[in-house]
C-alpha cells in the first residue's frame, strides 16, 4: 500500500514565523502535491512538483513556496505565516503515466496560526 | 472554469439503509476521471471509487456504486447498507491533469 506521511498532525504557530510543513511518500511515486483544505471550500491546490527540483504553481501559491530536493520527499514552506493561513494542509502523491490521476493522501497538517 | 459541485453540506443515514450522496460537475472536455474520495474524522483521506468518463458502465466497489450521467454532469455516489464506519466527510472530484475536489458532505450514520 502506498504511505504518505507528514510530519505532524497538530502545529501551532505565530504571526510572521516561518513554517516547514514535510511530506514523505514511500512508493516511489514521481508527482506530489499540497493542497490546503477549509470548510465549504473543499480542497485547492498549492503547488504541485512533478520531479525533483521542480515545482508548479497551484491555484492559490500566494504566501507558499515549496522544495522538492528528493524524489520522496515534498516540503510546503509557510514564509511568513499569517492568521488567514490557518487551515488544514493535505500532501499527495501519484504515479506518472499510467493512473498518474489517482493520488494518495497523507493524514493532513493541522495550522493554527495565532 | 472546471467546477465540482456538492450541494448537500450534511447528510444522514441510519444503519442498513442506503443513501446517495450528490455530485455535478462543469467541464467542456470529453476525457477526464471522476473520484469520491472518503475521509473520516481525524484520519487519512481514502479513494472509494474511481470512474473514468469514456465508460459507460457505472462503477461498483462492495457497498459503494455511482450513478454516472455524463450528459447531464452528474456522478452520484450509493452508499448500501450503511454502516457506523461510513460516517465520514466524502469529496467528489473531477480530474483533467489536475484534481478538483467539490466542497464535501458529512455524512452521519445513526445507529
């Protein structure tokens, strides 16, 4: 089965700290992505890599940055954490090619910014 | 724009009933996937079905079956006789190189 998983369930940080969100996948899969998730608004996409050292841009990038610098291994970087960015964050993985439109999700980052 | 719509923020089922969980999409393209995908209070998002848009037979996983009307954008789910474990948020989603998830329901089984 494949594993996807964050390194936490729970954060709590404050105004203007920079925030690591990390994502691990053990099933080789080439393509991940974070998505950010908030009542009524279901899941929006942040940024998405689909190879090492690269990244795209999501629906809503603004205040995130990312870094891919190992196949396994997917970072969501929160610069300069704001309130509006409390929010639970989802990371993903899938396969390219070949049902690369199935992804797995990991148990999810809860933010708390005060 | 792609969009996925759920309009059903809250549902309820009792044990061994069966419930459908609406789902309708807007996409101007022919070939893309559809998903419900389950997530259940404080755990892991899971894939339930997975339907892709050229077939015309609907899927079927044990329990869990859709209703996939691709004329009328629309890609139900059936959840047959519920159990306690069903209770979950589900998300529909529509993907066409990139997924787009509608805004969930949360369903409750009451036993």
């Amino acid at each position: 089965d494949v594993k996807v998983t964050q390194s936490s369930r729970y954060l709590v940080k404050r105004t203007g700290e920079k925030v690591f969100l990390e994502c691990v996948q053990d099933m080789d899969h080439e393509n991940m992505f974070w998505y950010r998730q908030d009542p009524g608004l279901g899941l929006r996409l942040i940024y998405f890599s689909y190879d090492v050292k690269m990244k795209e841009k999501g629906d809503i990038p603004e205040g995130y940055s990312v870094s891919r610098e190992k196949k396994e291994r997917f970072s969501l970087i929160l610069e300069s954490a704001s309130t509006n960015q409390t929010s639970m964050y989802l990371c993903a993985s899938s396969l390219r090619g070949q049902n690369q439109e199935t992804q797995y999700f990991g148990p999810g980052t809860r933010l708390l910014v005060l | 724009a792609q969009t996925v719509t759920q309009s059903q923020p809250e549902m309820s089922v009792q044990e061994a009933e069966t419930v459908t969980l609406s789902c309708t999409y807007d996409t101007s393209e022919s070939d893309y996937y559809l998903f419900w995908y389950k997530q259940p209070p404080s755990r892991q998002m899971i894939l339930v079905i997975r339907q892709e848009a050229y077939k015309q037979q609907n899927a079927t996983e044990n329990r869990f079956s859709v209703n996939f009307q691709k004329a009328a954008k629309s890609f139900s789910l059936k959840i047959s006789d519920s159990q306690l474990g069903d209770a979950a948020m589900y998300f529909c989603a529509f993907y066409t190189g990139k997924l787009i998830f509608g805004q969930g329901t949360t369903l409750q089984v009451k036993p």
